[in-house]
C-alpha cells in the first residue's frame, strides 16, 4: 500500500499540523500594555474614496496624539441593514463598540431598547457643548423628552435635483421655492422629449414618502398605526398621482427601463429632475455629462398652494453605548470629533451638511448649499428614528409600490394592505 | 455540420449571455471612480482608469493584501479541516456498524433543515464566551462540520465495496489504517466536489465573516472590499466594480484549475 502521495503522510501528522495551525491562527497581536481601546464603529466610509478616507485617518491619528495611551480601533462595516445587524447582536452579546455612528433612519431600534447611554449628563457637565451650535431639528432626532442619545455629525434633507441647462434648453423656468405638483407636472411634461425625460422616479420608499407627506398623507398615524393613515384619501391621492406621472404622463422612466438600464438618468443628463440627498453632489461632481454649476436645488413641491413644503431629514451621529467602560473617553472623543476645528476638515468632503450650524453656515458659500440651508428647517425625522422594525415597513412599501407601477394594481386596494400588514408586523412588538 | 454549426452557435450566444455581466463589471470598474454607472452607449470607458484598482489594492485605509491573506487562511483551514472531519464522519456512518447510527445520520440530516441563519446567533454567542470573536478561531472552527458533506462522502462511501474493509482487517488493519489508506483514497472525486462546493461557499460568504470580526486587519476579502459604500448608503460604482473583480480573479483561477475535480466529481457522484 506505499505508493500515492497522500498515503505516505501519518495520520497524527496531519492532526498536529491542522492543529498547530488553528492555534497559530487564532492567535491575535494584542494590545500593547498601559493602552486603552476605544472601539469605534462607523460605516464603511473610510475605503469609499481616498480624500475622505485621508483626512478621517488624520483626525483620528490627531486625537490618539492628544489623549496619549488610548489607541483607537476603528470598526468599518459596511452597508446600512448590514450595520444594524451586526451591531445589534454585539449589543446582545454584550460585544458591542464603545462608540457608535447612529443613522437615523434605524436609531430607533438602539434608543428603544435601550442601548445607548443618555449623553444628556456629558452635554450639560463640566466638558460640555453647546447645542445651541446645532440645527435644532436634526439634534431632536435622537432625543426622547430630555434625554439625548446622539451627537449629530451631519445630515441630509430630501430635495429635488435639478438640471438647469436641461431646463434653459425647453425654455422651462427654474422652479420655485413653493412650487406645486400641478407647476412640477408642467414642467416634466416640457422635458419630457426625445430620449430625455423630464423626471426620474424611484420605487424606494425613502425617496417617495416625503412626496406623500407634501399631500398631507403619511404612512403611520399619531397612534403608530398604519390603518387610518397608509390608506387614507390623502396617501391615496398622493400614490397615484406619483404612479401617473410614469403610467400616465410618462413624464418618467419605468421601473423596468431602469432595471434593464441600470444607470442613473439624472447623472448622465437623461433626466432633468430627481429626489435625493446631499450624498448626490459627491457623484455628481465625478459625472462626465453633468457640471456642478448646472445643478439647482429645490424644496420637494406641495400637492397645492398654500400648503408648506415639508422633507424628511436623514442624520447620523454618535453615541455611546450603556455599558461602555469608558464613557468619560468615549464623550470626549465625540466632542473632539464634533467640534468647530475637526468638522471644518471632516465636512470638506461634502457627504452630508454639517450638524453644527457655523460649519454649514461657512461652506454655503456655495450656490447649492445655500439651498440646503434654506430647506433645512422644513425637515423632519424619518420614521425609522422613532419606529423600531421601520425597516420592515420600508421594504413592504416598496413591495406595494412595485406592484402598482409593473403590475398595475389599484393604489387604494394595495395600500389597504399594505396598513393591514404594517400592523399586524408593527403590533407584533 | 448543421448541427455543428447550431451546436457552436448555442454555445457562444451562451457564453455572451453569461459573460455580459462580467464584461459589464469589468468595463464600469474602469470609469472615474465616484461616477454615476454610464448609459449603454457610454460603457466602454474613454480614458480607462486602470489606477482605480491601484487605489482598490493599494489604498493605505484599506489593507487588501491583508483580507487576501486572511480569505485564503481562512478558506485553506476551512476546506482542509472540513473535508478531515465530515470524511472521519462518514466513515463512521458508512463502514462502521453501532447501535443508533441511523439516528446519528438522522440528526445530521436533520441539522440541514435549517437556515443558517437560525443558528447564526447562538454559535456567535459562543464565540463571544470563549473569546473568540475577531480571531481566525471564530472565522474557522465554525465552519469545519458540513452536514452536506457528511451526506455527500457517506453515499459515496456505501458505493465502495465492503470486501475491502474485511481484506484489510484480515491484514490486521485498524479503522484508522482503513479509513486513511483504504476508503479515503478511493474518495477523491467525492472529496474534490466536497472541496469544490465548500470552497465556493467559504471565499464568498459574507454575513458571517461580518459578524465575526471587527477590525480591519481580521476581515475577509468579501467583507473588507465591500466596504465602498459611504454611510448614506451610496456606492462608489466603479471602486466597488474594480473591488468586485478582484474578490472574482481568486476564484475563477481556482475554478479553472481545479475544473477537472469539479466536473468529474460531479459525474462520478451522480453515477454513484
């Protein structure tokens, strides 16, 4: 039996080799003596380009150099549904990151069960700040009664894009600050020609809520309940006349032409109008077949005049975990991260608009973040801030949404079903 | 000749077919990266960027080298240690008689019923008992049973006859000498597919590597390069394109080695 290669080798051996390399490999470098670790977990952020990624290094290299001993370990995760996940269960197992970068969208599920520390004692103590410095709207994000759970750092509210050389192109004018759905549909309709449409319209339910909420519908009701809101009249209209603009006026792209596309209209001058964040003008400036200069920001328009235009804010910031073992090391890391001088650097990297109000104020020397500015205080919270399991609600609302837009269905029928199933899920907690 | 012909024709319409996304990716990992994914007509880039996946392996924040080293440890212990424990399995339930081995088979098969995902939370609560989250322990020793496996080399097993076993023990062959010089060499083509398949399943898992560890320098290649998302959940396109071919190369190297195991190990399974 001596003949073939792996015959020849002992079975022990390759019990010991397999062994020896499972210890050899689950030993880690620990940390050097006399340091302290702050575990840090933020988004994925820092690969996503090199600029931000250079400067986040700095600023975190800089605070390790002011607070000798204390090495920072930054925890990258990456994705939104992902990060929740993962955090959670650190949570659970009591695993989890002193610092946490909060999203609004799904701090509810950390602030409701209570795993985040009240910064409120931190704010207010001997080494505090000034919330005054901050956009009162978006630090209430993360704030029950009078406790506080987040720092914000910077946040976005939903506007609608817009091209102004597609636009001087028609012969459209540019919209205004209280413009209506009725001027918004005009002026689709005009830039709606040739292989260019005048809009381009997105089944994600982030994206189209707020154009709900500008008819005075909404998704969930004071109560918390769906039934009585989701498939109220308002929401109704509101659904319908969004699926309109592609199944009727065609003022859109469909959802299929998109897929089978898979490209981004409005950053390749297909489309002249879009919802979206300030996340956008990052893609924006590297798009060949836009310029910057040419891009308008405005409020998301109201269904009729006289009506105020209202957006929802998307924020993230930080927090601190309850059982955290250094909260004093933690607070001060937020308040060197949040503060004036690191923000000015942080914020260059035009993500997001920045929490602190003399930062924000400082970079609207440009035409479009003063349009920012301007539709700031028109923002509330997203649902998921308050609601825990949103997330859910999110994904059957674009469910809902594909079904009227490929499939056709009747926009009151679906949405009766989709409150039903919103509270039965919802009531579950 | 005709169906020569339609026989090539099929083939090729096929291989476009499946080739187009990777063309794609290819092509978009090219544009500058943060730009929007390009219309149809501009896909083929005008001045390609090869540097995007110098910044993609290079890039100081983002030890690339590292992940690779990481997803091949991991993948190599994984694969190794796998195909030693669910092949010792099989063995037992295979060639050895004892009372309740059907239950035993049972169970296993049994533990497949499962997503994975159920026991998700538990195996990282133990992992966090004994200490070993954000360590190759956690990414490895979880993954070293397959009941799949298990299933697989044992019907491979009853295939082989049991004259052998009753030779060998004659010869005064212990269950060890048989298992490792008798049954485990005629089980190549099984054991290569069971490498085949776990092989695949380790170097592209995701959720799990995630949870298992938390810095930089413990993430796998799939975790680590999925990391081109900014925080508001937009994604660098062509960063993440670039990143995506780079996680791909590893695998179709082994795929195109490794071709021969996988087929005939999937004939001879099915012959079996």
């Amino acid at each position: 039996m001596r003949r073939g290669n792996p015959k020849r080798i002992p079975l022990p051996v390759v019990f010991s080799a397999f062994a020896a390399a499972l210890c050899l490999s689950s030993c880690t470098p620990g940390a050097q003596p006399n340091t302290t670790v702050l575990r840090i977990a933020a988004w994925g952020g820092a690969g996503d380009d090199s600029d931000a990624a250079r400067i986040e290094r700095e600023v975190y290299a800089e605070f390790e150099r002011q607070n000798p001993g204390v090495e920072i370990q930054l925890e990258n995760i990456p994705g939104s549904q992902d990060y929740v996940r993962k955090v959670l269960l650190s949570f659970i197992a009591g695993a989890e990151p002193d610092v946490i970068r909060l999203d609004a969208s799904s701090a509810a599920v950390f602030i409701n069960n209570g795993a985040l520390k009240d910064l409120t004692p931190y704010v207010e103590g001997e080494d505090g700040i000034n919330l005054d410095d901050y956009f009162e709207n978006v630090v209430n994000i993360a704030r029950r009664d009078e406790e506080l759970y987040a720092i914000p750092v910077d946040f976005t509210p939903l506007v609608v894009y817009y091209n102004k050389r597609l636009f001087d192109e028609a012969g459209v004018p540019y919209p205004s600050d209280n413009w209506t759905w009725d001027e918004f549909l005009a002026k689709a309709k005009r830039l709606t020609r040739g292989e260019q449409y005048g809009f381009t319209f997105t089944n994600w339910m982030p994206g189209w809520l707020p154009w709900v909420w500008n008819n005075e519908g909404d998704v969930l009701g004071p109560d918390g309940k769906a039934t009585g809101t989701a498939d109220s009249q308002a929401t109704i209209d509101a659904v319908s006349w969004l699926r309109d603009l592609i199944a009727v006026h065609k003022v859109a792209p469909s959802l299929s032409q998109m897929a089978a596309e898979g490209a981004a209209p409005f950053a390749n001058a297909t489309a002249a109008m879009e919802t979206s964040g300030h996340w956008n003008l990052v893609g924006l400036a590297s798009a060949p077949k836009v310029k910057l200069d040419e891009i308008g920001i405005a409020p998301l328009p109201v269904s009729r005049p006289g009506r105020k235009p209202v957006t929802v804010i998307y924020e993230s910031g930080w927090s601190i975990g309850r059982n955290c073992k250094n909260p004093d090391l933690a607070w001060r890391f937020i308040k060197y991260y949040t503060s004036q001088e690191v923000q000015r650097k942080i914020q260059q990297t035009g993500i997001g608009v920045c929490a602190r109000k003399d930062i924000a104020t400082e970079r609207a020397i440009d035409a479009r973040e003063q349009e920012f500015l301007r539709i700031i205080p028109s923002g509330r919270e997203p649902w998921g801030a308050k609601v825990e399991g949103y997330d859910y609600v999110e994904s059957e609302g674009q469910k809902m949404m594909d079904g009227i837009l490929k499939s056709g269905r009747d926009p009151a029928r679906s949405l009766r079903d989709f409150a039903r199933a919103v509270d039965r899920q919802l009531g579950d907690r | 000749m005709i169906r020569r012909t339609l026989t090539w024709a099929a083939l090729i319409s096929l291989a476009i077919f499946l080739l187009a996304p990777f063309v794609w990716m290819v092509l978009v990992s090219l544009h500058p990266a943060k730009a929007p994914i390009p219309d149809y007509a501009d896909l083929i880039p005008k001045d390609p960027q090869w540097k995007n996946y110098a910044l993609v392996l290079f890039t100081p924040e983002v030890p690339v080298t590292r992940f690779l080293v990481n997803s091949l440890v991991v993948t190599l212990c994984v694969v190794l240690g796998q195909l030693l424990v669910t092949s010792m399995a099989a063995y037992g339930l295979a060639r050895v008689r004892f009372r309740g081995a059907s239950t035993v088979f049972g169970t296993f098969l049994a533990s497949m019923m499962f997503a994975g995902v159920v026991t998700q939370i538990p195996v990282y609560l133990l992992m966090r008992e004994l200490r070993w989250l954000d360590t190759f322990a956690a990414l490895i020793i979880p993954g070293l049973s397959s009941a799949f496996n298990v299933f697989l080399l044992r019907q491979f097993m009853l295939g082989i006859p049991f004259e052998l076993d009753e030779a060998s023990q004659m010869d005064g062959a212990t269950h060890w000498q048989i298992y490792w010089r008798v049954v485990l060499p005629l089980c190549k083509p099984a054991l290569a597919t069971a490498a085949a398949f776990t092989f695949f399943a380790v170097w592209t898992d995701f959720f799990w590597p995630l949870l298992a560890t938390n810095s930089m320098r413990m993430r796998t290649l799939e975790v680590g390069l999925s990391i081109f998302k900014n925080s508001y959940g937009t994604t660098n396109w062509p960063l993440q394109m670039a990143a995506a071919v780079v996680t791909l190369l590893p695998m179709i190297l082994v795929f195109i080695l490794a071709q021969k195991w996988f087929v005939r190990g999937i004939q001879m399974s099915g012959i079996k």
